[in-house]
C-alpha cells in the first residue's frame, strides 16, 4: 500500500522547486491538520527519494521564498520551510506555487514514487543544534558523521517542535 495516499495526494498539491521539466521536488500541504511533506523525485543520494515523512509543526509550518546568498555574494531566491520562527529546511530552488499549466506534470511525482523515502534526515533549526526525537530507527540507514541514523516513520506523522 502506498505510503499515505490520503496524504500525498491532489488536493494537497501546493507547488514544486527545481527545473519543472526535471522531476522537481513537489510540496504538499494540508491545512486543516497542519501536516507537510514533500516528494523528491531526483536526488544525487538515491536513498533520498520518494516520500518524505509526513510532518505537523508544534510552532505552525510556511513556506516562503527568500533572498540566500552564494559563496561568492550573488543572491537568488530559495524556498525555506519554517517551524515557527525557526527555518528547518532551506532548498536549492525557488518554490513555484502549482497552477494549471504545471499541475499535471507535478501531480505524476504522486504515482512514480508510492512509497517513503528509505531514510529521512535530521532537522537543524536554526540554532546550530539538531533536534532529537526526529531520528527513527531504520535498519541499514547510513549513519552521519555524529553516528545518527537516518529514519522511516512506519507511517505515523512526525511531530516538530
């Protein structure tokens, strides 16, 4: 069974970041429980494609996009996902809100990845620490340079402080 279809589906579609014509990463959100997620359909870390975990934020989740600037001081715009006040995940893209010209490409991400990532990462919000409580235990997930593993939910809801 696919991993929360009732979830990642169409009516929770919000946009994408990356190249449309590039499998993007597509964003899902529902407002009436909070809940966040996305699907990475291309990824250099193969491990880290497919479904994300769903997510609720005790704080409240955003998405924006702002202005990050590179080592060499051009500055472009990169969604950045909030909990609260704290930024938990800032992408390499610009997020694109979903319209009716990119909707259907977006809406295929849903099929071609059924299935949660094999590992999630740990959240750093802002404050140069990482959050514990994030990490689930996955047999076989890499470790990262502080020996934590990454994580699959089975299927519950990760809740974010």
């Amino acid at each position: 069974m696919p991993y929360r279809d009732d979830f990642y589906c169409a009516d929770n579609l919000i946009g994408y970041t990356g190249k449309l014509t590039d499998f993007p990463t597509v964003y899902f959100f529902k407002p009436s429980t909070g809940e966040f997620g996305h699907i990475t359909q291309k990824h250099d870390i193969t491990n880290n494609e497919g479904r994300e975990p769903v997510m609720v934020s005790n704080g409240g989740y955003r998405a924006v996009n702002e202005d990050v600037a590179d080592e060499q001081g051009k500055v472009t715009k990169h969604l950045k996902e909030y909990s609260g006040d704290r930024v938990f995940h800032t992408s390499r893209h610009e997020f694109i809100p979903k319209d009716g010209s990119n909707e259907g490409v977006l809406l295929q991400a849903i099929k071609r990845f059924p299935n949660e990532k094999p590992f999630a990462t740990w959240r750093d919000f802002g404050d140069g620490e990482v959050e514990p409580g994030i990490e689930l235990l996955a047999l076989g997930a890499p470790k990262d340079a502080r020996g934590r593993r990454g994580a699959i939910s089975a299927g519950a809801t990760i809740r974010i402080p």
